[in-house]
C-alpha cells in the first residue's frame, strides 16, 4: 500500500514538473536575469516587475569567466546576461552563444550611444545581438592625502604611477593592489613600453611581462573585488582598476566619514575602455520577456537612476540630462572629447596568445 | 549441522547482505565512477570555441561512418610545462603539512574527550562539531579579519607595545595553513575520538599494575591501538586538503600556486575544458594510486 502511494506521489510530481515546463515555454511571465553584483538601481527590478507582471529571478555574478564558464555548458536558464564586450561577448557571438535581437522590439535604442554603438559593431556587426549597458575606464586610484604625503609630486595621472618600479616602489609600505586580470594588465604594460597595447605578438606579451616582473616586488595584491573595500578603509594606497569599482570606492569613503579621500585618473598614456553589454542566450526560455526587459530599461529615465547609483555612464546617450550634475560633470567618469580620443580597445585573441598571456601572468603572480 | 538446516523458500544467507552492500557500489557508480568516465573522455579531447567548448571525441559522416579520434596530448602537455608539476607539488605539501599539524593538535584534543566524564563527552564533541553550523566562506573570512594587518592580532600586539609593525601573517603560506588546519581539524579529531573511546581502558590499568609509566603505557598501548584512527582521519584530512580552492585564493598570496589554482585558469581563463579534464584526471590518479596500494598492504598485513 505504501509503495503504491509512493509511486503515485512520483507520477503526480513528474506529470508537475512536465506540466511547469510546459507552462514557462506558453507565457512569458517569468524572466531570470544574471548580471554583475553591484550593478544596477536598487528600485529598477521592482519598478519593472509592477509595470509589466513580469516576474523576475535575478542572479549575481564577479568574473566574465564564470559567466562564460556557464553559458558554454549550455542550458544555463538564463534570458538575459551581461559580458563584457571585448574580448568575452566578441567571441561568444563567434561561438553561437546569443541569438539576434528583434529590433523591432526595442523601439528605445534609439536614445542609445551612436558612437558607443559603433565601436560595439567592430565586433558585433550591425549591432545584431548586443546592447550596451555600463562603460567606463581602467586606470588609477588613489589615497589622495597618503600620496601627498609620501610623493608630493607623484605623476598621479601617468601610468607611471604603477608601472614605473621607481615611483611605484614607493608607496610599497602603504599598499598598491592591482586586478588579476590577465586581459586588463598586459595593455597597459606594452603601452609603457611605447609598444601596441592591442599587441597579439607573443613576443610583445613576454615583454610586458618583463615590465609586470619589475613592479612584482612593490604589489600586495591581485585581486579584481577586494581592492573596493581597501581603497575605503583607507588599507592601500594606489589600485589599478575599473572606474566604476573605484567610484564606489570613492563614495564608500566620503560614506565612512574617515576622513580617506579617493580619487580616479585616467592615465594620460592613454587607457582601455570597457564596455558591458546586455544579450539575449540562445537557448533563453523567455525571449520575449528579455525583449520587454531590454525595451524598458533602455528608457532614459530608468537607466539613468543606475547611473545615478554606482557611478558609471551607462550606454545611454540621451540619459545623461537624468544624471545627477555630480556624476555627469565628474570627468573620470564622463572624460572630455580630448581624452576620448586616447581611449583605445583591445581585440579577442587566438587560444594560442590566449593561453600565452595566462601562462605569463601565473608567471607574474607565483614566479613559476 | 542442524544449524544448517534451512527451510524451503527462505532467502540464502548472504542474498539480503549482498543488497545492502551493493548501495554503496551503487553510490560510487553513479557519483563517482560516471562523472570521472565523463571528464576522462573530455580529458582526451581538444578546445573548440562552442557549446560544450570541445571538440566532440566521436563523429559521424555522411556515409554513416563512426570515427573516433582520442586526443592524449593534453597528458604529454602536462610534463612540457613545469607550472603542473610545481602546483601539484605545493598542493601535495599543503595537505602534508595540514595533516601532520592536525594530528599533533587533534590527538591530545581527541584523547582529552575520549577520558573526560562521560556526561561531558556529548557536550565536548559538540563543540568540536559546532562551527559546521556556520557558513565554511564565513569562517575563512572571519579569519581575514584576524589576520589582516589592522586586524584582531596585530592591533592586540601593538597594543600590548609586543610589535611596533604588523606582522606580515595574511596573505601567505603561513596563513594558508592556519586556515587550512582550523577547517580540517574536525576531521580529525572525530576519527581518533571515536577509535579511542572504544579502547579497553583496563589495558592500561593492566600496564600501570604491572609497572609502566604513563608515558611507557601511551607509547605502548595507547599510541598502538589507536593507528587505525589516526589513518583514518589523515586519510580524510588529506584527500580534500589536496584539492583545496577556497582557502589558499582567499588566504593566500599571488605566489600560492595550488593544483585549484590551475584548474581555475585552465578551466576559466584559458576556456580549456580539455586540458583542465586533465589536470583533474591526474590528480585524481596520483590519489587513488598510493591508497590502493596503501590497502593492498594492509589487506596483506591482516592476512
């Protein structure tokens, strides 16, 4: 008897979970989100779940490895994710990994960035399968008083600042942490060498690594999360890192009322730009509820509150009149059309440089 | 003879045990042995930019012809470069080291529980048992927090005025294994607990009787009768402190180069699925080898 009913209790929860699957493919109430933590308006998710009855599951991720790691195993339920432009979503396109967008769908890009939008369409022509999100820059942070007092004269808006062993050699004691970003690090260090930060040459990888060995000494730490909450507390002294994360750092600070005072500079060498994207996976269950999703928070209203929140500029042109003047004006975070034309992007790599450029930064990081 | 005497239709000796010993067969086939046949295919193919991201080992063509191509380079790759070699090595000291430093503190904490009162063994073991209702991340952080240099220690020391400087203890080797000794100690001591509180305590009073010293009597009975708990427990201590990913990324420096370290660039940065299916695969024969041949010593010795 027992068993008897145990079977039907199996029988009911498989025809369940049959009918569930059935039931998420018929209507599109339901829309699971994985974007970054610390990455949008507090008030946008429930904002959009009233206006529309959609309901949305929204998941957190810190690395585009983990994302990519994700998606690459297929069937990850996912309808919408965030990469980052280059060089993840770039050859995530080339692998299939995104459907095209029904523009038709999405009557609000037209406030989107043009100019954004055509460095975007070097690797996604015609803007077929990405949206912008967030962009900003990666560059210098610093403790502004610990610096003054250390190195009066510290060329804080060179990358010589990190890259130069004499300069960076003396905020040692005080802390220096950079990002364990293999894709992030190696740029800037062909740059100091007067070489093509863009550079797909081994040769030129090994020689940037040269340079990240002579500043090995003189850094803490390789971390892409911890160096917020350092920065803040007034722990280290200079990061290289994203302007969004140093923002919030920044505004953690004037928060904590410690009197630790942060500051951004884009070195004037030139700096990378990195561009956060919104796409739509392959095998996304609910489409159309992503489309509606795109639609609405491509409103220049919606994602300027985001703006507002963390500090960065979204990929919304007409947003920036939402913007608050305090981080419309901020130049680390808006840079003037001069120091625009310095920024520059980097491209996908073979596996061959790929692996290379790991291989070096393991290197780097553990001497082996 | 009339105890063997069997009535017609009742099951054989043995067929009922046979079943309760296959669930754990059972177990192992389904949760361990497929998942490792899965990776050791993926381990014998090449990187591919799709989904999956490999190269699928058997194919089919148009004239319904199968071929299969096996890929063992990725074994060969593993020796060319000594960055493998190196992380194996510190992962297999790490966990040498977390054993050994278990034991010395487990034992005397184990023995200390095995002979208290027993009304105060339950509430002892408790403790020993409580920190698994935090959060494992939780712990590691908390020890940051300890660690760090304007944290718990270095500001109590500089208090004290013991050190005008903070001590340089996160972020290295050193702190790698005091987070990796304090997570790994319950493992330890309920093994050698258990294996000790069983022992025949009248063998030792047998001892004192006849003469021995404490000490005699602990190194002569005690220490003896209570090797099977100390296998054990190393055993378990051991074998996940080899793969251990957690502790040496959040406790350790840039240099900390463990085998999880690879395993995450291979597998994420490198989007090698392949070769990270070697690296595991590897791992997981130099593990399985020495027990095996460790159980094939011992099922020799009791022989």
């Amino acid at each position: 008897m027992a068993k008897k009913q145990c079977r039907r209790a199996a029988v009911f929860a498989f025809a369940l979970a049959a009918l569930s699957v059935t039931g998420a493919h018929a209507q599109q109430s339901a829309l699971n989100i994985y974007n970054w933590n610390d990455y949008i308006a507090p008030e946008t998710v429930p904002e959009f779940e009233k206006a529309t009855g959609i309901k949305v599951t929204y998941d957190l991720y810190d690395a585009n490895e983990t994302l990519e790691a994700k998606l690459s195993a297929g069937g990850s339920g996912y309808d919408l994710v965030v990469p980052s432009l280059v060089p993840f979503a770039a050859r995530q396109i080339q692998a299939g990994f995104y459907q095209p967008l029904n523009k038709a769908k999405l009557p609000n890009a037209v406030h989107l960035d043009k100019s954004l939008l055509a460095r975007m369409a070097v690797y996604d022509k015609d803007n077929t399968y990405l949206i912008p999100w967030m962009t900003g820059v990666i560059g210098v942070a610093y403790n502004v008083d610990k610096i003054k007092q250390i190195m009066p004269d510290a060329p804080v808006d060179s990358l010589r600042m990190i890259f130069d062993p004499e300069v960076v050699s003396k905020f040692k004691d005080c802390g220096v942490y950079m990002i364990d970003s293999p894709t992030e690090v190696f740029p800037p260090a062909l740059k100091t060498l007067g070489l093509n930060p863009d550079s797909q040459v081994i040769a030129d990888l090994q020689k940037a690594a040269d340079v990240h060995f002579k500043i090995r000494p003189y850094i803490r730490k390789y971390d892409s999360s911890e160096y917020i909450n350092a920065l803040a507390n007034g722990d280290i002294c200079v990061a290289w890192g994203y302007s969004s994360d140093i923002q919030i750092a920044k505004h953690r600070a004037i928060e904590a009322g410690k009197g630790v005072h942060i500051a951004f500079s884009i070195p004037k060498e030139g700096a990378q730009r990195y561009i956060d994207t919104m796409a739509i996976p392959k095998d996304a269950p609910h489409p159309e509820a992503a489309l509606t999703f795109l639609n609405y928070i491509m409103q220049p209203e919606v994602i300027a509150k985001t703006s507002n929140k963390i500090y960065v500029q979204s990929g919304n042109a007409d947003a920036r009149q939402f913007v608050v003047p305090e981080v419309a004006n901020d130049t680390g975070i808006f840079p003037t059309p001069e120091v625009e034309q310095t920024i520059y992007a980097i491209s996908p790599s073979t596996p061959d440089v790929d692996r290379a450029r790991t291989r070096y930064w393991t290197r780097v990081k553990t001497g082996h | 003879m009339i105890g063997q005497v069997r009535f017609l239709g009742a099951p054989k000796p043995g067929e009922g045990r046979r079943w309760v010993i296959a669930g754990p067969f059972i177990w192992f086939l389904i949760f361990f042995l497929v998942p490792f046949v899965v990776v050791a295919k993926i381990s014998l193919s090449t990187a591919a930019v799709s989904i999956p991201p490999y190269v699928p080992l058997i194919s089919w063509d148009d004239t319904a012809t199968m071929s299969i191509a096996l890929h063992f380079g990725n074994y060969h790759f593993l020796l060319t470069d000594p960055e493998y070699v190196i992380a194996y090595l510190s992962s297999l000291r790490n966990a040498a080291v977390t054993s050994l430093v278990t034991l010395v503190i487990g034992y005397p904490v184990a023995y200390l529980i095995a002979t208290a009162k027993p009304s105060m063994r339950g509430p002892l073991l408790m403790l020993v048992i409580m920190p698994f209702w935090t959060s494992f991340l939780i712990r590691v952080y908390a020890w940051i927090g300890i660690l760090k240099p304007n944290g718990l220690i270095n500001n109590f020391l500089i208090w004290l005025g013991a050190i005008s400087h903070p001590l340089d203890i996160l972020n290295n080797q050193f702190s790698v294994y005091v987070g990796m000794v304090y997570a790994y100690l319950p493992f330890m001591v309920l093994p050698l607990y258990s294996c000790l509180e069983k022992m025949d305590h009248s063998l030792l009073e047998a001892a004192s009787d006849l003469g021995a010293k404490p000490l005699r009597a602990f190194v002569s009975i005690t220490l003896p009768l209570s090797i099977p708990g100390i296998i054990a427990g190393s055993l378990l201590v051991f074998i996940p402190a080899v793969g251990e990913y957690i502790i040496p990324t959040l406790l350790g420096g840039a240099d900390t180069l463990t085998i999880g370290t690879v395993l995450w660039n291979e597998f994420f940065a490198n989007r090698d699925w392949p070769v990270a299916s070697t690296v595991a695969v590897a791992l997981i024969i130099l593990l399985v080898g020495p027990l095996m041949l460790l159980q094939h010593f011992q099922s020799k010795e009791d022989q």
